[in-house]
C-alpha cells in the first residue's frame, strides 16, 4: 500500500473589508499597505508599487513596510493637481 501524501496548509491573506475608511481621522496612525490600498482604492499590488516609489514616506520593520499616517497626507497633498482644485 502506498502512503498517503500530506496536503499542504498555505496561510491565507488577512481579509480585509474594502472601503473601511471613511475619512483619515479612522485611518491607524501607522499604517500598513493594505491600509494604503483600501485609503487610494486600489488593489494591494498596485499598493505595493506605490510605496516602493522613491518619494514615498515608507518605514521598514522587519522587512515590513509601514507608513505613518502624517506624512501619508502629506505625500498625498503634495500629488494633488492644482488644476484640479475649485
């Protein structure tokens, strides 16, 4: 009889909730890229590519990335298109 092979147990992503944030006073003071994502409403991935951008304020803790909030506005403002203000 042949033994059984063992089935792999892969760790799922964390489930986030898209849209969590209303507004930046309910946004972490840190925050991770999946805050990142659900903040600019775009997927994870495109998330990541964004904070691996020279010019955006990222920290890394043990090779996590992790953005603080202040700064994050920050950047944010500074991206805005003055055209685009009333």
């Amino acid at each position: 009889m042949r033994a059984k092979k063992k089935q792999r147990v892969y760790k799922s992503r964390p489930k986030r909730i898209p849209n969590e944030y209303r507004n930046f006073d309910e946004v972490p003071d840190i925050m991770t890229v999946y805050d990142v994502a659900d903040i600019l409403r775009v997927s994870v991935a495109s998330a990541y590519t964004v904070t691996a951008s020279e010019d955006f304020p990222v920290m890394l803790l043990n090779c996590q990335r992790r953005i603080r909030k202040d700064k994050f506005i920050e950047w944010l403002m500074a991206k805005e298109n003055p055209k685009w203000r009333d």
